[in-house]
C-alpha cells in the first residue's frame, strides 16, 4: 500500500517503513506524527482525493531533527570591490512512515518494534583460506616479482631525449 501526501509544500509518496526527509516538523525523536494532508492511497485499486482523501492519515515516527550541508550564496560585482559571502543550512526532520491509515482510524501513539540487528558475521581467519585463494595468491606475488625486475626505459634519464616527443628533457615546458 502507498500513499502520496503534502507537508512543507512538497508532496512524498511513500509506503510503510520508508525512511525519508522533510522540512522540519515539530516533534521530539521517538514521536509519533500524522499527516492528514493525503492526495492520493493505492494498492490494487487508487483513491485519489479532490483535493484530499477523506479519512485518510499517514502516520511516522521522528527518527531525528537536524540540518542539511551548508550552501554558500557568494554575489560579486566585478570592478566594484563589493563581495558578499552567506551560508544557509536547511533544517530537516527524519521520518519513518509507520502506518497509512483509512476511513477515519486513528495511528498508535507508540513506534512498532524495531528488529535487532544482527551482528557481521566475522572475517575469514588465515587457516581457513581454501586452496583457490592460495593459488590465486601465489599468482599475484609472482606477477609482482615479474614487474620488479622490469628494467626502467632508456630515455627516462636526466638531460636525455622524452621518449614521447623527442625533445631533450630540459627544454620540456618552454614555448619558442
């Protein structure tokens, strides 16, 4: 089931357990809020609203309030000595959307459980490497060892000739 509902002048279409930023809202991490505000529900068959769905309310839980990156508005007048330099951090809410609700119900006023994470399993110890990844190892060592013993090119001295242009090495960079 998803809904498309309005806050801040903006319109979200959401389903349950999305994760999504709004313009700042009142309300403490761990609140539930509604938003009464729906244009439109669906799942199999769409409700749209005219404007909005009668009954209808999406219910998220606040995760966090906090601000967006910083954006620099920076205005110069050329030839006038006049530079003005500002910056503007957008506050925000985090939401997750608990519940979207129909013909009038009501939202729970407690958050749903949230599962338990569950721990990374642990890194591969050096004993349990199997024969492939040894042999692949094995490969890579030996094509490290071919790549030491490759001589350095000819040209790449002091004062000689640049292999690619063939100009002497000194006069690289100069215009004539």
């Amino acid at each position: 089931m998803f809904a498309v509902f309005k806050t801040g002048g903006k319109q979200y279409r959401v389903a349950a357990e999305d994760v999504l930023k709004v313009d700042k809202i009142k309300g403490e991490p761990g609140e539930i809020v509604s938003f009464a505000e729906v244009l439109a529900v669906g799942a199999d068959s769409v409700m749209l609203g005219a404007p909005t769905v009668a009954g209808a309310t999406v219910a998220a839980e606040v995760l966090d309030q906090s601000r967006g990156g910083k954006v620099i508005a920076f205005k110069k007048r050329r030839r006038k000595n006049s530079r003005r330099k500002r910056g503007h951090r957008q506050e925000f809410t985090l939401l997750r959307i608990t519940e979207i609700l129909t013909d009038g119900k009501k939202p729970n006023q407690t958050p749903p459980p949230r599962p338990k994470r569950v721990p990374a399993p642990k890194p591969e110890t050096a004993t349990d490497v199997s024969a492939s990844e040894a042999a692949t190892e094995e490969q890579s060592q030996a094509a490290s060892a071919a790549k030491a013993r490759k001589p350095k090119a000819a040209g790449a001295a002091k004062g000689g000739k640049s292999a690619a242009k063939g100009k002497p090495a000194a006069a690289k960079g100069k215009k004539k």
